[in-house]
C-alpha cells in the first residue's frame, strides 16, 4: 500500500473555486479526461448537502514495462462522490477506479477548504490518494503501486493547473456579465431619462393643446 | 466536456448549464430545491444506454455495493 499527498492554495473564495472545480473539465492541463458524466445529484432536505456521482474515464499513462506485465486497458473508469455542504463551507469527493480492480485499488480524497489569508478568503485543496495492489508483496505489485501513484502525483499538478484556468475564465465571464449588466443598467437609465423628458414634452403638449407625443 | 457517448453531449451541455447556473445564482445563495431535473432525466437515460453498451453497469453496481460512499465520512 502506498500513500501520496498533495495540497495547493488557491486565492479565490470557496464560492468560485467551487463553481470553477464542478466545470473544470475540458481544460488545457487535462487531455488525459477524456469524459465526464454525472450518475446521480441529489439535495439532502435535512441538512442541504449536495451529493454528486461521477463518472469520468481517463486515458491510461502506465509504463510500458507494466503494460508488458499486465493486461493494462487504453482507457480507465473512475467513478467519484462528492458531497458539497453549503452551511459547512465545505467540498469533499471521493474518487476509486471501476476498471482493473482485480489488480489495484486507487482510492483518491479531495476537500476544499475555506480559510482567511491576509489577501481575504481562500481555498485549501488537499488531495490524498492511496494505492493497494493485490499481491502486496510480488515485483508486479509494487510496480502498479509505483506507476500509479507517479501517475496520480502528475496529474494532481496538471488538475491545480487546470482548475486555476478555468477560475481565472470563470471570473473574466463574471466580470464581462458584470460589464453587461453595468452597461444594460446605463441603457434603462437612458430609456428612463428620454421617457420622461418624452413625458413630459408630451404633458407640456397636453397643457398647450397639442399632441405632442 | 465530453460525454462517454458523443450521442449524449447535447444532451449533457443543456444540463451542465442549467445545472452551473443553479449553482451559482440559488444553490450558493441558499435556495436549495433541486433544479434541472426534467434535462436530467432525459440526459441519464442517454448516458445509461451508453454504460450498458460499455458493460460498466455492473462494475458501477459492484462499487455502489462495495463503496457506497454515501455520506460526508466516507474515504480518507
């Protein structure tokens, strides 16, 4: 069994990393997902925690040494948890691979956690993964516990980077509905200001007993 | 993003939408009486057909039963 770990700080709120993260697919770090589908999404009445299942298949990077061992398939299924709890502040998925369990279990832990920095709120991601292959003690075995977490440790750095480009498009549409909001509140502020300079010409018109509309 | 059946992603866009902006304007805000479900239905119905297909129904009913993962507690 081996254990890996890895955590990164975002400095944007638990709102927008949390948004950015449910639609962090496609981006430009994570060619290797190739899909990603949602089983089940459920609302818990009694405490509003959201519940997602995932399904998300991903193109397999094994080394070609274990491909030689190992009937290792091109495409590998993962299906994910998540549960979101809006009152907590809190995001916690929890990912185990469906395709090749009878050599290895991959079981993968990611929270986001909110925390006050000097700069305003931020976001912890922290992302554990542990890896069992079955056989513990054969050559094989160790292999596939190596490859895989060698695999995990390089797509976490790709996943933070991805996440980080698809936070930074989430705010620019923010600010770009932002600007079309400002600039739609602009236009009712014209439109008002011409009705009533219209209205009242046309009352002017009224009082002069002409139709001024 | 890609849908495991091209034949879904249509499908799948719709509900991503609907269910993004649900999560963002009333979800995040405090309203959290499900959304989207009708495009949900018809969006799983497509994706199910697919996993059958595939033969991942019963590896997802194997690891339903084996890791339900059914509250907050679950994993490490």
């Amino acid at each position: 069994m081996k254990f890996t770990e890895n955590q990164y700080l975002f400095s944007h709120p638990f709102s927008t990393i949390t948004s950015a993260n449910f639609q962090k697919y496609p981006n430009e770090h994570s060619s290797h997902v190739l899909s990603v589908d949602i089983l089940s999404r459920s609302v818990d009445p009694q405490t509003s925690i959201l519940r997602s299942e995932r399904l998300v298949s991903v193109k397999q990077s094994a080394p070609a040494l274990l491909r030689r061992l190992l009937p290792i398939p091109e495409i590998a299924y993962f299906r994910e948890v998540s549960f979101l709890d809006p009152r907590a502040k809190s995001f916690k998925a929890i990912s185990s691979n469906l395709s090749m369990r009878a050599i290895v279990d991959v079981e993968e832990t990611c929270e986001l956690i909110p925390q006050q920095g000097a700069e305003g709120t931020e976001t912890v991601f922290r992302q554990r993964a542990e890896v069992s292959a079955l056989g513990a003690l054969s050559y094989a075995a160790r292999l596939v516990e190596e490859a895989a977490v060698a695999s995990f440790n390089a797509n976490s750095w790709k996943g933070r980077m991805g996440l980080e480009a698809v936070v930074d498009k989430i705010v620019k549409e923010a600010e770009g509905f932002q600007q079309t909001v400002e600039e739609l509140e602009a236009g009712l502020r014209d439109m008002e200001a011409g009705l009533k300079e219209g209205l009242e010409a046309g009352i002017e018109g009224l009082r002069k007993g002409s139709v001024g509309l | 993003m890609s849908s495991i059946s091209p034949e879904c992603n249509d499908l799948k866009k719709t509900y991503d939408d609907c269910f993004n902006k649900w999560y963002a304007t009333k979800f995040l805000q405090g309203d959290t009486t499900p959304a989207c479900e009708e495009i949900f239905t018809l969006y799983r119905a497509c994706i199910w057909r697919a996993i059958k297909e595939k033969n991942l129904d019963t590896l997802i009913a194997d690891a339903r039963k084996e890791k339900p993962f059914d509250t907050p507690d679950a994993g490490q």
